[in-house]
C-alpha cells in the first residue's frame, strides 16, 4: 500500500488533537489561575527504529529515511503569569510570579493558582469550590468572624493582629505538574517536593487565564490548514491509487 | 478527534453564556437598594490523561511532559460580593442603613427553611398595628419584633440601634425596641431569595445576632438606604469580555466542524 497515507493520515490526527487543547484553552479564556497548554508534535520514528532493528531486512530501505510521519507528542503547560485583575474583595489573592497554593482535597494535597478564597461555615479559609487552603506549615487557616487582610508575603491579619500566613510553594520540576480539572493540579511525590516559595502575593486581585486570543486564533487556524492539507495529500494519494488500479491496465 | 473540541468548546458557550446572565441581572438591579452584585467563578473541566508525564518512552526515560486534552469549562459558583454599597440620605425616619457587615433578621412564609429570612434593605414601615415591617415584598415583620404606637412623633434610632419616640402630650422620649443584626461567618454562602432576602444555609453557618456595633457587626444609620453596590463599569467590561470569549469559542466549533467536514469529504468517486 502507499506509505504516504498513513503519513498524511498521522498528519490529520495530530492536528485535530491539537485543535481540541486549542478548543480547550479558548473555552477556558475566563478561568481564573488557568494556565493554557500547549500541543507539542514530534517527528515519529519509523517502525523499525522504534524496534531498534536494522531497517534493511523486513522494510522498505528507500522509505527508511522518510521517517514515520508526525506525532502529537504530549501536551506542556505554559506557565507564564497572566493578567492581573483588580477585584475589590479582600480574600481574591493573586499570585505575582512562579508558585501555587496548597489545598487540600480529601487525602490529597493538591496545588491551584486560583486564590479566590472564601470562609467557609467553620471558619476556615478555603477556595470557592470548599477546598481548605494551607498555610507555610501545611496546616488549616482558622479566622475569626470579621475583615481580612492579606499582605504581599501571605500574612493575614485580622485587626492588626497576626492570624495565619497563607502558604505559597514552589515545585522543582514544573513539567510534572499535572492539571485535574477544578483548577487544580497535581504533582508527584507532594509532601516531599514542595519548597517555599518567595513569589508575592496581591489580595483584591485575581489571575486571569494566560491564553492569549490573537495566538491561540492564529495556531488555530494554523492546525487547520495544516489538516486540510493532509487531508488533501490524502485524497491525491487515494486518486493515484485509483488511477492505478482502474486506468493504468485498461486495455482498449 | 474533532468531536471533543466541538465539545470543549461548546462547554464554553453555555458557561459564558450563563455569565452573560448574572451580568444582565446585575445590570438590572443597578439602582436596587441593597442589592449585592454576583460574581461568576469558572473552573477548567476534568482532563483526558494519553499519558501521564513521567511514564517511560521506548528509550525506558521518563518523558518529560504528559499527554492531556481539557474537556472544556464548568461554572463553579456564582459568588455574593458584599462589599459595602453607597449610602443614599431619603429624610424619612423608618430608613436604616447598616454601615459595616450584618443584615435585619425578619420573618418571612413558613414555607422557607424555618421562616426566617435576613435582609440589608432597611427600607421600614409600620403597619396597622404599629409593628415595624419590610417596605418591600409582602411587608415582612422585623424579628426580633418592635412596635411603634401609630400616634408616636419623632421616631429616632441611634447608631446602636435603639428606637424611642415622643408620644403626644409627653417631653420624655419613650424606648420602642432595639434594632439587631446577624452576622454569619460565611456571608457568601446565604441563598438568594429575591426581594432582597437572603436565607440561611448549611453553607453560611450559623447565625449570630448582635446589637449593632458589637463583635463586628456594623452600625446602622438612621434615614439613610444603603444603595446598590454594582459598578456599571466593571460590569460592562466584563460583558465585553466574556462577549468576546463567547465568539472566540463559537471559532472553536467553525474550525471543529470544518475539520469533520474536510475529513468526511476524503473519500470521493
């Protein structure tokens, strides 16, 4: 058969994979603390590299250095700080620079930059969906009924007195994160991998989601056209090998 | 396939439309006293893990980045901002604004939860019998229940909350009663009952009456209506934003559709 369609063909499922963490990120533009991702294509290696045989007995040698077409290889967040936005509640925390906030879900620890905090009936700092927040100490933030000041470094303060200090961590690795839905994302190993962090912190603000419409339009448009051309290829493969099977031994 | 992203993106129509909603509401009740503006919060919706980061590839290294494709967006709440609203002078003596936090407690149909509801709309009458009642709705009473003689002058409440009056004929000022608030230590979570009337929930916690002034409670303010707290502004801003976010999405369900298309047109005689 043609080796060609099945290239044309990878070429048409990475992009429209790639169209769908497109579709994601745009119907996230207004998620608080989202960070977008991006779809990272990689060359595929061919079947006998993959195997690492030799390509000269069970394949084709000519086609050995087309390689295997391309690959959706996985998907990587882009963690680049997204807009500020003022709000004029004093438990909206933002965070200016590389670092998350720890919260408790369940058994698990797990990590957001949504910092839209609320206190929930026991008085406890969480975030709007009930999750508990943490502070430095991986502990639970109690607070009394009344105003709430959050400083730069996580310090609140509830009449001038000193209640608790928001926790705010740091990962080594950052590529390891991995989103769970809910704005919240999971790391491995947890308890062992966090480091503090010294990212500030600006309450009455929140951090928009970083995707940015212009490029993520364009690389839309980009897969698209990238996928009708396969789909093209596709179609002119298919109309050589209808020419071949049909025309070519014609007779009369 | 092109399916999830028709999907995705569809999730965000629906969200951002439902944003457009509680803007409009907002919008509406610009000029509403006491009315508190809703927020709405989004969250992403769960992922589909092709592979998780840190599996190993065929070298037996464990790949650096992971393969995840987000489902799209959900609504995770709409929130109450409580924020302060401006104060409006009306002269006329039954008006009570609450400077700070705390609403009224009044009684409202048994129906709802254990009939009571908690309002910030000191918009007070007396009815028939000289009760102290809500001006809005179906003149619900003020809990706990202060009566003011239908022939009484001068009606006075001070920052504490404490109603007197001059009755005919008398130099002395007579106590009628003193106004309460309740405080809850989650505001936020109270359901929203329309005509101004929060109710309690499991969310809010418990409430706690004080005298205004006490334990963080605010104090009240004697001819004065607490206005709407919705900056027209800040909404717009954010009607235009999540105008423009909706039609970035209905591009996501063009460009989905037009995949479906080109792909369901490959195969031609």
């Amino acid at each position: 058969m043609n080796y060609g369609l099945y290239l044309s063909a990878m070429g048409v499922l990475a992009n429209s994979q790639r169209q769908d963490v497109i579709a994601n990120n745009l119907a996230n533009a207004e998620t608080v603390g989202f960070k977008k991702d991006l779809a990272l294509f990689q060359e595929q290696r061919t079947e006998a590299q993959l195997r690492g045989r030799s390509p000269s007995r069970d394949s084709n040698p000519l086609l050995e250095p087309l390689g295997g077409g391309l690959i959706a290889s996985g998907t990587t967040l882009d963690l680049s700080q997204g807009p500020i936005e003022t709000t004029s509640n004093p438990l909206d925390v933002a965070i200016m620079g590389e670092g998350y906030f720890a919260v408790r879900n369940g058994q698990n620890l797990m990590l957001t930059r949504a910092g839209r905090f609320q206190v929930d009936r026991n008085g406890v700092l969480a975030t709007d969906s009930g999750h508990p927040v943490l502070n430095e100490k991986m502990a639970t933030i109690a607070l009394a009924p009344g105003a709430v000041n959050i400083g730069k470094d996580g310090i609140i303060t509830q009449e001038g007195k000193t209640v608790g200090r928001l926790g705010v961590f740091s990962v080594p690795n950052s590529r390891l994160l991995a989103k769970r839905g809910a704005n919240l994302m999971s790391y491995p190993d947890i308890e062992r991998s966090l480091k503090p962090s010294d990212a500030q912190l600006r309450s009455e603000a929140l951090e928009q989601a970083n995707c940015e419409p212009t490029s993520e339009l364009a690389a839309l448009m980009d897969s698209q056209r990238q996928l009708e051309a396969n789909a093209n290829m596709i179609r002119y493969q298919d109309q050589m090998l209808s020419r071949l099977v049909n025309d070519v031994a014609k007779i009369g | 396939m092109a399916i999830t992203a028709l999907n995705s993106a569809a999730t965000g129509l629906r969200a951002l439309s439902t944003r457009i909603d509680v803007i409009a509401n907002n919008l509406a009740n610009a000029e509403t006293t006491a009315f508190k503006r809703s927020r709405m919060n989004f969250e992403d919706l769960m992922y589909v893990t092709l592979k998780e980061p840190g599996s190993n590839n065929n070298a037996n290294e464990p790949s650096p980045a992971g393969t995840f494709v987000g489902l799209g967006v959900k609504i995770s709440n709409t929130q109450l901002d409580l924020e302060q609203g401006p104060l409006e002078n009306t002269n006329r003596p039954l008006d009570v604004a609450i400077q700070g936090n705390g609403f009224f407690r009044v009684k409202i149909m048994d129906s709802v939860g254990d009939g009571t509801g908690y309002t910030r709309n000191g918009n007070f009458f007396q009815n028939r019998d000289g009760d102290v009642v809500l001006g809005m709705g179906d003149g619900y009473r003020l809990l706990p229940k202060i009566n003011i003689p239908t022939d009484a002058r001068e009606v006075g409440i001070n920052q504490e909350g404490v109603i007197d009056y001059i009755r005919p004929g008398q130099n002395t000022r007579t106590i009628a009663g003193q106004l309460k608030l309740t405080n809850f230590i989650n505001p936020q979570g109270l359901k929203l009952l329309g005509g101004s009337i929060y109710v309690q929930t499991e969310a809010s916690g418990p409430p706690v009456d004080n005298k205004p002034g006490e334990n963080g409670a605010g104090t009240v303010l004697q001819s004065f209506l607490e206005g709407s707290n919705v900056d027209p502004v800040k909404e717009l801003v954010t009607l235009i934003k999540t105008q423009r976010s909706f039609e970035l999405n209905s591009q996501s369900i063009q460009t989905a559709d037009q995949a479906l298309q080109t792909i369901g047109n490959l195969r031609r005689f």
